[in-house]
C-alpha cells in the first residue's frame, strides 16, 4: 500500500491569503495538488490541515482524500509530518510526503518514483531536476515510528543527515518537483505559464 501525505496546515505568511485556495488554472493550487497524487499508483491520499482547516475542507470535500487535522502546526512543517504519518494503515509499504504549494508537479512522475522504488531495494528516493533535489521524496514507512520520535523541532533534512546512506536520487524531467510557490512573486510568474 502506498500512501501520499500532502502537507497543508500552513499559514502561507509570505503570500498573504492561503496559497491551497488560490485559483491555479481552473482549481485551486491544492485541488491540483491533489489531483497529481490521484493515479492508481497511490491508495490513500492524507491531507494536513491546520490554518483555515474547514474553510479547505469544504473547498476538497469533493475528493476521496482522508483530511487529518494538526493543531500542532504553528510550530512549524515536522508537525504536520509526523501528523500525517501517525497511524498509518498496517499494510503501508511507501510514503509520499507532498507539498501544497508544488501545482505544476506531473502526475507521471509520481507514476515514475514509485514506479523506480517499487522496482528496487530503495529506502529513500528523492527527485531531482537540474542537478537539484526536490519534492516529494519516497520513504520506506518503517521510517515513520523513527520520524514520529524526533523532536517537533527537527526538520526533514535533520532525517536525511541521520539516513545519509539510505538516500538515492533519481533524475526526473519534471521541474514542477523544484517549484513550490511561497510568494505572490513566484505566483504570478507560475500563472503565466500556464497561458
């Protein structure tokens, strides 16, 4: 069983609105999200939420995705991980850990991580585009008691420096894995694209 944890309990401070409900094309930035995790390769998708958590739930109560509510995330991204990652189905295999804020990630590549980590021996596959590693990585969900024990404190690359000999990298055609949008900045030039 593969399980994609989408992250998005943030505030979005540096945008100034919640970035999950801005318009992206004809959904919102999060709705896209979610659509990319939607392939028969993954059989639950978590969403977590925090800020505004029923006013987004309402916006994506049309899809089929468990919403897990973390209370915690004011301080900070681990938490809404380790939210994510609490009970997880018994027959769980890999972990997706997504961001909400990465609308032009394609689903085939999604297709291709699991695709690659299903057909190996890896413990955890990171993408990475232009010789830069990006979202979302692929874990062995074992890892999940071990990230549930760290502090809240800790961030993802805290994990990576304990597992640096666990990691491998597969090169991917997909720069949508390297942007994920903060600012009102980056949104606009992303929306561009998109005509």
């Amino acid at each position: 069983m593969n399980v994609a944890i989408i992250l998005a309990a943030g505030e979005s401070r540096r945008m100034g609105q919640p970035k999950q409900l801005l318009p992206f094309g004809n959904k919102t930035m999060l709705e896209c999200v979610i659509d990319t995790f939607q392939t028969p390769r993954v059989d639950e998708i978590r969403v977590v939420l925090g800020y505004k958590a029923d006013e987004i739930t309402a916006k994506i109560a049309h899809t089929s995705c468990k919403i897990v509510k973390n209370d915690r995330y004011p301080l900070g991204m681990f938490t809404s991980m380790q939210a994510g990652l609490r009970d997880l189905p018994k027959k769980t295999k890999i972990v997706l850990l997504a961001i909400c804020d990465q609308p032009r990630l394609q689903r085939e590549t999604v297709e291709t991580l699991i695709k690659k980590f299903e057909s190996g021996r890896h413990r955890i596959l990171i993408p990475s585009y232009n010789g830069r590693q990006g979202h979302p990585p692929l874990l062995r969900a074992e890892y999940a008691k071990e990230i549930l024990a760290m502090d809240e404190s800790m961030t993802l690359k805290h994990f990576y420096g304990e597992h640096a000999d666990d990691i491998e990298r597969l090169v991917v055609e997909d720069e949508g894995v390297l942007i994920d949008i903060d600012d009102r900045e980056t949104y606009e030039r992303e929306l561009k694209k998109l005509r």
